[in-house]
C-alpha cells in the first residue's frame, strides 16, 4: 500500500457518516476519520483492545487467518451503551505491510425496533401455535359414531392456520349430518370462519330435520350478518344419512368436489350436486336436495379442492377429481384411513415444491 494510497483512502474514509479507523499489523490504532474522533476521541497509537476490549482478540484472530485479505469480518458490539455494527477487513500493502480497516456503525435504533420485532413475532407464534391447535380439536376424531357411520380422515393444512373444515352430528336416532367446508384462502382469517361455520352448524343443526336448505339458509344469514370483507366466503357439501331409509340427502352451496360413493366390489360412483357458495354475492338461498340410495358397507368420499387442483408437468394434467375417483377404485380394499392416506400420496405426485391449498379428505363408512 502506497503512501499515495493510504492518502486516497483517508480522505474517503472523511467523507464517511460511520466512525472509521485503520490499525497496523499489531492492531494498533493508525488513522481515524473526523466523525471517529468526534465520538470517541484521539486514540492514534492506542491499540484496539483499549476501545473494543476482548472484542479486539477476536478481530485479531480473525484477520490472522490465511485468506482473509479483502474479505470483511462482520459483529456487533457495545461501546458506552450504544450498540455498533462492527465491520472489519485486511488489507495486505505489500508482504511486509498489513492494515486492517475497522468501521463502527451505530444500530441502536434498529436493535430496539429488531427486539420489538422479535417479541412481537414470538407472541404471534405462540397465539398461532394456540389457535392451531384449537382448530384441530374442533375436528371430529377417527371413530364409529352412533352406530351410523365410521368416520375416517385426513386433513393437511397449506400453513399454520387452514380454511377446511368438517364435522359430524346426531340429529336423531336414525339421522346423522355430515359435512366438509372450505373457506376461500388460509391463514388467520380463515381460521375464525372455520370456527364460525362449526358452531353455527352445531347450534342450528336440528333443522336440517326439515330439509338441508332450512340449514344453508339460516347458515347464510348467520354469514351476512357478520357483516365481513366481501371478497370472503365459502363452500360447504352436507350430506345427511338416514339409517331407515337406507338414504342419502345431498345438498351443494358451492363446492366443486363433488361426493363420490364406493359401492360393493368397488365401483365408485360421483354425485353431482350444485349450489351457490355462502357469500355476500346473494341472499338468496336456493339449494336442490339430492336424495341417493346407500347401505351398509358403502363408503362416502367428501374432500376440498386442495386435493385435486396442484398441476403435474409431467403428465401435463391435474390430479383432479378423476384421480381420486381412480385411485378410490383401484384401491377401495383399503381401510378407510389407508385409502385416504393413499389418495394424497397419489395427489403429492402432482405437487411441486409443497401445497398451495389446504386438503381435507373424510371417508364415511356406512354401518
């Protein structure tokens, strides 16, 4: 390093609004810059460990090391309680000369808005993982229920919090509810829809008695009296069983999965049942039934869309409805938790670098 050099570097360094010195080989302190001066006054020919303390150790033991010339070390410490950003780099003048160059950056204000950051994030954490877990004890557990139906399914949220949802209910002797919902998007706010529409349907569920519309209406108008975002709103497919019957009621307010039925030896029939979706779009609540035969030993596929809609580049196709229905078909022999796990490991097949959407899947085995 040339005198003409060091001359040249000195008087950027002064243009510098961050305290900046240089140090010998031996870390002593060689040159400083004003603003260097001004906040810690003149320490030309002090070595560094008289300003930085044990830190100077480290920043020796760094610059020591083959290799380091050009390259910077970067730390953090505290002088006279304000909290600097410490970069350091090696210079080589020549085989006999080494410099270090040292600048010192105050970053108090950014650690306190960085802690405040940080705690914050820990809060939302903990409240998420609370919330979290909240939404998975309102779900139905695996299990037969009332001797009408053995329930089994999956659900594999795309973050944290999802928008599906799913639930099973008495509402006689002879008469069981199902159903699976999906609240467009996920997250926080999707989340509280879901705990919405479960508490909804368990407080007015008794209607469905008089006809699966009485229930989408009253659902709807529960919605809209919220008085949310417009651009919210859901799907929900109710399926209500009737054990004398030997009947399936089907109603549709928007959901693009239709249910499917494996019967005896296999053969999987789709039901096709349409609806509005519950949102602000209407009012109006106008849903047809659909009314199936079913028996014992049948089984009830009901799934979100999450399921079918993740696009395979290789095989230039989505999974889709028609894979699940395939996958239902070659593999019905399957226990009811086995088949489920099988259709998404058949659905992930199409899924590059992680679900986007939330994926619920229930199969419903009729007793």
């Amino acid at each position: 390093m040339s005198v003409g050099y060091e001359e040249m570097l000195s008087r950027v360094a002064e243009h510098l609004i961050d305290p900046m010195m240089l140090t010998d080989a031996d870390q002593v302190i060689v040159y400083q810059n004003e603003i260097m001066r001004d906040t810690f006054g003149d320490l030309t020919g002090k070595p560094l460990a008289f300003l930085l303390g044990t830190e100077a150790e480290k920043i020796e033991s760094w610059i020591r090391t083959p290799g380091r010339s050009g390259s910077w070390l970067c730390t953090e410490t505290i002088l006279a309680d304000v909290t600097y950003r410490l970069h350091a780099m090696r210079l080589d003048a020549d085989q006999e000369r080494q410099f270090s160059a040292i600048l010192l950056r105050d970053i108090t204000e950014q650690k306190v808005v960085e802690d405040g950051l940080a705690t914050n994030l820990q809060k939302i954490r903990r409240e998420t993982a609370i919330a979290k877990q909240i939404q998975k004890s309102i779900l139905p557990i695996d299990d037969e229920y009332w001797n009408s139906m053995r329930l089994s399914s999956l659900y594999l949220p795309a973050d944290d919090l999802g928008g599906d949802v799913f639930d099973i209910i008495q509402l006689s002797e002879d008469e069981t509810l199902l159903y699976i919902a999906d609240v467009a998007g996920h997250g926080i706010q999707a989340s509280l829809l879901t705990v919405f529409i479960r508490e909804k349907i368990r407080a007015e569920g008794k209607l469905a008695l008089g006809g699966l519309e009485k229930l989408i209406a009253e659902l709807l108008n529960g919605f809209l009296a919220l008085d949310i975002d417009a651009i919210l709103y859901f799907s929900i497919l109710f399926c209500k069983y009737n054990r004398a019957k030997s009947e399936l009621s089907i109603a549709n307010a928007g959901h693009n999965c239709y249910p499917l039925v494996i019967r005896e030896g296999g053969r999987v029939e789709e039901v096709p049942v349409r609806g509005m979706p519950i949102s602000k779009i209407s009012d109006l609540a106008d849903y047809e039934e659909e009314i199936i035969g079913i028996k014992s030993g049948d089984r009830l596929i009901l799934y979100t869309d999450g399921v079918i809609e993740e696009y395979s580049s290789t095989e230039k196709r989505m999974f889709g409805a028609e894979g699940v229905r395939q996958t239902a078909g070659a593999y019905y022999k399957f226990g009811g938790q086995q088949l489920a796990q099988k259709i998404i490991s058949e659905a992930n097949k199409y899924t590059l670098g992680g679900a986007k959407d939330d994926r619920a899947i229930i199969i419903a085995e009729i007793l």
